[in-house]
C-alpha cells in the first residue's frame, strides 16, 4: 500500500509547507508547524468552476432588526453572551480540562429543554457518562436528546432530520469528516468541521455551540481561522483547585466584548454570583500594608478587586513577578514610581496579586499597582474604606479612566467611603456618603496619602 503523502500545516494560520520549518511562512509564528496527511485535490474544469453573478442590494434597503435572544436560564451565562443565545449564531467555547464547560453546558441544555429543542452532541464521553453526569447535578433531561457521534456527515444528517433550536457539540477537536483522510483534531479536520457545522447553522437557524480545546499557554487549540469563522468566543478562566469560574467574551457579533460571568462550582454544578464583587475582596481583620482596592470594569459591570503587594529586599537579582496582571507594565510603573516620586525599588523583589484568580488587563489598574507597592515598601497600610482607579502615564501623568461614574457608584453600594481617582473623572455631582479626591500626577497621589495618614 503506497504511503500516504504528508505536509506541514501551521496550528495558528493553517498555512502548509512540504517540509517541517522552524517558523511557520504564513504568520511567522515559532513552532507551530505540526506533520499532516495532505488531502488530494479534485480537478475542475475552469468552465465547470464558473458560477452565475449573485443578486445586490443597496444596504439602505434592507431591514435591519434586533436579533431575538433565546435565555439560557442561567442569569451570568447570559450576560457572557450578550444576553442570551441568537438563532443560527456559533459560539465557541474554550478553557482548560475539567473547569467546567461539559457541566455548564449540560445545565444550560437543562433548563432549555424545557422550552425548546435541544440536542447534546458527545465526541469525548459515552451515554452513560454524561447521564451519571446529569444525575449528579441532579437535571431535569427528560426533553433533553443525546447523541454520541463523531463523524460529522451523521452530525449533520441528524441535525437537518432533527432541526433543534440548539445543539452543542462536545468538542469540535474530536468530530472528523469522510471527505478528509487525516486524524481527528488535526488542522484541516478541525477547520472543515467548524466550517461545516457555521455553514448549517446559518441556512437553518440552528444554534450551535462548540466546545474547543485549549493549548498550554490558554490559547484555542487548532487553526486561529476557527476563531474568524463563529460569531461568539467564549474562554472559561480560574483556577482548577478554586471554586470560582469565569467566563469571558473576547468576541460577540451580537453583543458586547469582555463581558464576565461569575460562577460558583459547587455540589449541584455551576451557580451564578450575583455579587461577584464579594470574591474578590479579602476580609483582613485590620487593616494590612501591600493592599489596595480596586474598581475595575469589565464589560459593563464593575468590579471591586484586591490588588496585593509584598515589595522585599533582594537577595540576589531582584525578581518581578505579577499574578493576574501584566508583567511588563509592572517594570514600567516602577520606573515611573522611581522617576516621577522618588521611590527606589531596584534593590527590591516586587510581587503583585489580583486576589481571586481574576485577570486585569485593562490600564486602569496602574495607579493601585503603585499605591500597593509604595504602602508595602513603606509598611504603612491604606486608609480603610478607600478605593483606587486610574491610568498612569511614563511622563508620571494619572489619565483618566472610562465608566468612572459607575465605579464610584459601586463602590459607594459596598461601603466604601472615599476615593483616589484622576482629576479628570472627578464626578461633577457629589455621590452620597463617598470622599472624592482627584490628582494629575503621581507624586501627587503618593503625597495625598501620606496626607490621610
């Protein structure tokens, strides 16, 4: 039997090469180039390839309406989604092994089938696993239609016989076609499926949810072109060994990016938390030097977070190390810490916490970061009750940061009484029962709290 013949194919772009290269050609990316069976193509004729001219339409002319929402039942999946699920949209969703996307899903099903057509989909377990699954979570799957497929043409099939209004697929990294001779889960499978199954959805309305795998750096497993091609991208985050979960938007054609979810794992599966905020605050029995808060928002909600620090003399090389923030802003604010207000830190391991596994990416988080820092150098904690929201700039500026109305409110609702915030955020109505303090510049924070003290 002739062998099979092979290229490369680049996990990230799905660009191919005829031999293993250390950097992929099409994206430039390191290390992705993984060994697969190349699919022999069909010859056509170049007249049998031409197809007739589509119909235009002026854009003017065509009805634009709101796309109606199908709740999920489950109150923070919902607000992830942009309010509930649209009709033949694709929503992928990723996170690491075991962190509860099996789980979130069969509850949503759940509750679904109530009221509508669901079908479960099942590459990865049996029957009787995800029964004894539901059994345990203790779910009404009386409605609720499983299936333990893998091969996509019987996917499709039942799902065209079937039309439900909503299918999950578990997971797109396991389903193959007959059309493509290479492995599950690899790069041209992976793609066609996806592509496939988006195809289906938009003719019949059906919508799809698929469950991906991820690599070791978090990252969606298989081609980024998967990413391109559905309309929602969910990631679930948080730490296996904590019973908190997050789920993150990073992409909704049909809402609003970077809305959270907050989950509590518990017995009965994944509950929703209404006042996530509560997590992310320690209860200290005084108060403590290295801690500040923070209003951060995400998505529409703001959230109070702790942000810790532990600045220590350096035995050695001086480590900077961040848990839930960005490592190279870290060196950036102490370079604007030494400059701008005359606080040495280069003879000093620096570590920085977001507490409760959450992750901060946006720059309103700078003016905490060096609050914490300045207070743990100097082993002199916050005043109580104060929170802290701002950018800072490398010419030692404070910008101002969007949604501050919101954050102070919030903040205000959890008792908290004054606040260190930019100049430029300053509300123009005084908020009941809050401090407002505004500042331009860095030291001039740093000087407004020793002033507190």
């Amino acid at each position: 039997m002739a062998k099979a013949k092979t290229i490369y194919a680049c996990t990230e772009c799905g660009a191919t090469s005829p031999k293993w290269q250390g950097q992929c050609p099409g994206c430039n990316a390191w290390n992705t180039l993984v060994e697969t069976v190349a699919e022999k193509s069909t010859p056509n004729s170049r007249f049998e390839s031409l197809a007739p001219a589509a119909k235009l339409q002026n854009l003017s002319e065509i009805e634009a309406r709101e796309a109606e929402r199908i709740p999920t039942g489950i109150g923070e999946f919902d607000r992830a989604l942009g309010g509930g699920l649209v009709a033949g949209g694709v929503v992928l969703i990723g996170g690491d092994p075991g962190i509860g996307k099996s789980t979130l899903l069969l509850q949503a099903l759940s509750h679904l089938s109530t009221g509508h057509k669901v079908l479960y989909v099942s590459g990865e377990e049996s029957g009787e696993q995800v029964a004894l699954r539901a059994r345990r979570l203790g779910l009404d799957t009386r409605r609720l239609q499983l299936m333990a497929e893998i091969n996509l043409e019987r996917i499709l099939a039942t799902l065209q016989a079937e039309r439900p209004e909503v299918a999950v697929i578990d997971s797109i990294q396991t389903l193959w076609s007959d059309q493509l001779s290479s492995a599950p889960g690899s790069v041209a499978q992976v793609r066609e499926c996806a592509a496939q199954l988006t195809r289906l959805a938009k003719q019949t309305g059906i919508t799809v949810i698929l469950v991906g795998h991820v690599t070791k750096e978090g990252a969606l497993a298989g081609p980024r072109v998967l990413e391109h091609i559905v309309d929602t991208v969910l990631y679930f985050e948080g730490d296996t060994h904590s019973s908190f979960r997050l789920v993150r938007a990073f992409k909704n054609r049909f809402g609003a990016v970077n809305e959270l979810g907050v989950f509590a794992m518990t017995e009965s599966g994944l509950k929703g938390v209404s006042n996530p905020s509560a997590l992310f605050l320690s209860q200290h029995g005084q108060d403590v030097p290295g801690s500040c808060i923070l209003v951060t928002q995400e998505g529409t909600r703001p959230l109070l977070v702790e942000i810790q620090a532990l600045v220590d003399t350096a035995h050695g090389n001086p480590r900077r190390l961040t848990v839930g923030l960005d490592a190279q802003r870290l060196a950036m604010l102490l370079a604007v810490l030494h400059r701008h207000a005359g606080i040495v830190c280069f003879d000093q391991d620096v570590f920085v916490n977001a507490v409760g596994g959450v992750k901060i990416s946006e720059p309103a988080a700078d003016l905490a970061v060096i609050l914490s820092i300045a207070s743990s150098l100097k082993n002199k904690a916050l005043p109580s009750k104060l929170i802290v929201f701002g950018e800072v700039g490398l010419a030692g500026e404070i910008r101002p940061a969007p949604r501050g109305q919101e954050r102070l409110k919030e903040a205000a609702k959890l008792g908290f009484t004054r606040a260190l915030i930019p100049e430029a955020n300053r509300p123009k109505q005084a908020i009941p029962g809050m401090e407002v303090i505004g500042v331009r510049r860095v030291e001039e924070a740093v000087t407004r709290l020793r002033d507190m003290e």
